[in-house]
C-alpha cells in the first residue's frame, strides 16, 4: 500500500452531486501510509454535513481494498455560515458586530444599560458606536451628553457625534427638541435604513443599537437591513416586565438573533449612606427565564442614586464612577458580551432553536392595520 496506489484510489470517489472525482477536483490535500495505515486529508468546499459524512465512508471503503489495518480521513469543510436577521443585506459591513439592545416594554432602564455597556465595552479596547434607534423618544443625546448637538455634514452623509470614545447618532439629534415625529411604518423603514447608510460610521468593533420597546416595526426593520450578531434583553424583576421580556426573547428568535443575555435592571436597591442593598422589586426573578430560552443573566443592575444623576447629566457611571456596584457589573456584563460576540462568530452556525421564517415588512405593516 503506496501513496500513488491510495491516490489511484481515490480518483475513483466521486464528488457528491458530480461526475468529477476528488482528485481531479483537487480536493486531497495529503496522504500518508507506513505501508499498514492511512492517513487522508481531505478539504471540501460544501458546509453540508452530509457531504463530509458520505466522502469519509466512501475513502475508507475504497481505501480498505487496499489491505489498510486503520484508515483516518481528516475531511476540513468551511463551517456553517451563521443565519442572520437579514438574509445577506447589510447596509453597514465597515461594522464588525451589531448589539440589538431591546425590551419588552418601557421604563425599564434600557438606554441606561445602553449607554454604560457601550461605555463599558469601549472602556475594554473596543472601537464603540451607539445608535439610538428610540425614534419616538431618544435619550440618548441626553445621557451621554451631546444634547443639543448636531452632527457635520460631509458630501451626502452624516457624521457621528463622538462623546466618551463613542460614535453617536439619534433622532434627537437631528430633530427640533421637543418635536413629535408622528410616522407610520414606511417612514420608520426609511429612517432606519438612513440610519445605515447616510451615517459615516467607522470601522467600528461594535455597534449597540437601542431599540425602542415593543416588538414592532423598527425592529424588524432594522433586522432586515444589517445583521444582527446578538440581542440583549432588559428587564426589571416584577413579573408584569418579565411577561414582556418573554415576548423580546421570542422576537430574537423569530428574526434568528442569537441571545447574547438577560440585563436584570432594577435588581435590589443600594443605599447611599449604608452601602446595603434591599429587594424593592425583588431580585434574581430572570434566572428560571435565561434558563428558558438557553442564555445568561449578564448583569443584576441595582438602583444607585448615582446612575440616575449620570443619566440626567449626561455622565454616565461607569464612565465617572468606575468603582461603584453598578459599574463593575456593567463592566463584567461588557466582558461576558465580547466574549459571547467572539463565540457566535467562531461558531458561524445558527442555533438548535426552532425558528420560523421572518415576515416580511409588508406583511408586517399589514398584519398592524388589520
């Protein structure tokens, strides 16, 4: 048993689905024997397990004729490419990962756990944007202190407010203060998709995206037009915001968004002059729902007065005051994400999850009139 007699062999083991073998394909890559055994090494260009499956049991009968003891076929297929929200378009590909930050409903904290995860993130060494997709009520502006600013215009494209090391760009930076925007579902499509586009966001590691709440035309739209690496859900421990954050996760699911986690905000209360934390809404309620739906809880956030003075002044904790509870924990849900961003881009495969197909925007639109 010679390597000219295995590769012989092997131009007998055609290519599933074709009439040319794997040798004139050019598929082998490296055989080995000792005259006793074999070692194959295979490289295919098909991600269909099926395909690897059927080559390696037809080199190890052909090869078997030979007289060989113990055959070892290495087969290197390109993995599974990760199914996305949307579908190949991505209106943004300078942008390495998109973090949808959504919530089930309002009050939550959910621009709060923006704002300081991407503080926390860029804090990390990463290359940070926020979007403020809250068409309806960004606060964003507000909260990292860019209030009142608008952003350069440079040829037909915008230019990103930047504030704390971030790149920024809202509604509310680009409206009248204090103006309704009274749109319906077409308008807020072309809005995102400007978002995308005619935003001259950078090379930029991450992306967050802050959702406004509810699972409605925004994020659906937003899921079609880039896609999304991960979502993070936030809630607060009472039930009644539980319920709802059911309905995010379920979301993400539907519009195949892997979960990157739960944020329990509002997880205990710390007193300012003590330093002792006390269940006002109660605590560790998301447990038993990131045990659902096969994720983490990646923060219990408490209330600290200090959050809600960061946010109102437009200095965000973790920024300002890296040592409180609040921070180091935003801090550590900031590293639990990278590290889960990491993972489903080394993965590139979509998730057990039974996932049914994404509905289009016309239907969507539809389905709200009626």
């Amino acid at each position: 048993m010679t390597v000219k007699a295995i590769r012989e062999e092997l131009k007998t083991v055609l290519y599933p689905g074709f009439e040319k073998d794997i040798v004139t394909f050019g598929f082998v890559e490296d055989i080995k024997t000792d005259g006793t055994n074999a070692t194959i090494s295979v490289k295919i260009t098909s991600s269909a397990p099926e395909v690897a499956e059927s080559l390696k049991n037809e080199i190890e009968l052909k090869v078997a004729k030979l007289g060989a003891n113990q055959i070892f076929v290495h087969i290197d297929a390109p993995k599974i490419p990760r199914e996305t929200s949307s579908r190949g378009k991505n209106l943004a590909p300078q942008i390495k990962n998109f973090v949808m930050v959504s919530s089930g409903k309002g009050g939550v904290g959910k621009s709060t756990t923006t704002v300081n995860l991407a503080i926390a993130a860029a804090m990390q060494g990463k290359k940070v944007g926020v979007l403020d997709a809250d068409i309806y009520g960004p606060n964003i502006p507000r909260m990292l202190g860019i209030h009142g600013k608008s952003p350069e215009i440079e040829g037909s494209k915008a230019k990103p407010i930047e504030s704390y090391g971030l790149e920024i760009m809202s509604m509310g930076s680009l409206i009248e203060e204090g103006q309704s925007l009274i749109w319906r579902g077409p308008m807020i499509m072309k809005a995102v998709e400007q978002f995308f586009k005619d935003i001259a966001w950078s090379d930029l590691d991450i992306l967050f995206i802050d959702m406004p709440p509810g699972t409605g035309d925004a994020q659906l739209s937003i899921a079609q037009s880039v896609p999304i690496t991960a979502g993070i859900i936030v809630t607060t421990p009472q039930q009644v915001a539980l319920d709802d954050a059911i309905r995010g996760l379920d979301m993400f699911e539907k519009l195949h968004i892997p979960i990157a986690g739960i944020v329990e905000n509002m997880s205990g209360f710390i007193c300012p002059d003590s330093g002792k934390e006390f269940d006002i809404f109660g605590k560790g309620t998301t447990d038993e729902l990131a045990k659902k739906y096969s994720t983490t809880v990646l923060a219990n956030v408490p209330i600290e007065p200090a959050i809600r003075e960061g946010g109102d002044t437009g200095k965000p904790l973790t920024y300002t005051n890296p040592s409180s509870q609040s921070a180091k924990r935003f801090m550590l849900a900031a590293e639990n994400l990278i590290k889960k961003l990491d993972e489903i881009n080394e993965k590139g495969t979509t998730s057990n999850a039974q996932i049914q197909p994404i509905p289009s925007a016309q239907s969507a639109c539809s389905a709200k009139k009626h």
